[in-house]
C-alpha cells in the first residue's frame, strides 16, 4: 500500500499494535489484596518500507544540467544558490521564495533519468508534487529543441501524469547566440502550445515580465 502525507496534522495507521497484557490490577481481590501475576502482550504488526520526500511547491524549475536553473531561481527569489559553467553544479533542490511563491530548482535531470541514470529518481519524484513546471532550455546548445524533447520524455517515462501538468518554457542565455536561432527555436517550440519566454542575464526586463507574469497567474 502506498500512503501520501500532504496536509499538516494528517496520520495514517500503516501497522496495528499488538494486545495489551493483563497487569497486576486484574488479578487484584479480597483475597488477593497484592498480586504479582501478569500476561505478557500480543505481537503486533511489523514490516519493512521505502520512506520518501517530496518538495510540494508552487513551481518546479527543470531542464538539463547548466540550462540556468540557479540563474533564475536566484534572480527571481531570495535564495543563493550556486552557479557554475559545468553540469551538475546543483546536486540537492534549492527553494527560493517570490512573494508568497515557493520556486524549486529541480537538478540532475538528464536523458535515462527515469531510469535512474544520473541522479534518477532522486530528484524526478520531487517533480510530481509542483503546481506547474517551467521547462529551461539553453539556447547556446547545440540542439535546444531536442533538449526540450528529451526531458520531456523523462517526465513522460516517469509519470505519464506529468504531461498534463502547466508547463511554460524558458528560452535561456539568448545574450550568447543571434537573433535568428533565437526566432527559429521560439517558433518551433511554440507549437507545443506552451507559454514561450526569452530570457537573457543581458535583458533585466526580460526578468522582471516573467516574474510578473508568474505572480499574476499564480494569484
């Protein structure tokens, strides 16, 4: 059985307690003023379980490693997590709060990470809890389409009900590559339906509209 502790107070009997024994009071009368007799209790129930934590946050940042995770979550909250130019520089899920919004970094994730390659099922359990995702894809890369695809295959393989989640996808680094790869990808990742932002650590603004559109739908 799997049982789910999403509210605060909230309990769950996973295991029922044995019998209670029969102390000395049960065995006391007139004429048995002081007994030491006892019976000893039943057995109760025992077993073995996987425990597991899940952030429950209001939005989950995801991509692959070095698509400028930290970058945004640093600027669009008060955390301080740290940045690097090499994959990997997050390895646990730094939270950072924008008004009344909770943001978590969602690290590790990579092709067979549903399978458990990378840092696996470490960090893809964390986001099914999220009220919506915001998919980074690094427009310096190489292939950012397929960047997107691939990760999007990992949520799918790992939770089939992760597709059906809000996803908005961020268009990151547009200060490193031109114009044209920058329309080019905007557009094909358009199709998918999916709110597209362009951001840029050479364009505050571009910031400041993402964040503002964020707080506006979340309220």
């Amino acid at each position: 059985r799997v049982f789910e502790l999403t509210k605060v107070g909230q309990t769950e009997r996973i295991l029922k307690g044995g019998g209670g024994g029969l102390g000395n009071e049960h065995f006391k009368s007139s004429t048995n003023t002081t007994p030491t007799e006892s019976t000893p209790g039943n057995q109760g129930e025992d077993g073995e379980f996987l425990i597991e934590v899940s952030l429950m946050v209001d939005i989950g940042l995801i991509g692959l490693p070095n698509a400028g995770k930290s970058t945004l979550l640093n600027t669009l909250t008060n955390a301080h997590s740290k940045i690097g130019a090499y994959p990997f520089t997050t390895l646990e899920p730094h939270l950072g709060a924008m008004y009344e919004f909770t943001i978590a970094d969602i690290p590790g994730l990579i092709e067979g990470a549903a399978e458990g390659k990378g840092l696996g099922h470490k960090f893809l359990r964390h986001v099914s809890r999220t009220k919506m995702l915001l998919h980074l894809v690094a427009l310096d890369s190489a292939d950012p389409e397929n960047d997107y695809y691939t990760i999007l295959k990992e949520l799918s393989q790992y939770d089939k009900s992760l597709s059906s989640k809000e996803q908005w996808i961020i268009l990151t680094k547009k200060d490193l590559v031109n114009k044209v790869v920058i329309e080019r990808v905007e557009t094909d990742l358009a199709k998918n339906k999916n709110r597209v932002f362009v951001i840029g650590q050479d364009d505050p603004e571009s910031y400041k509209i993402l964040r503002d559109t964020l707080v506006s739908h979340l309220r």
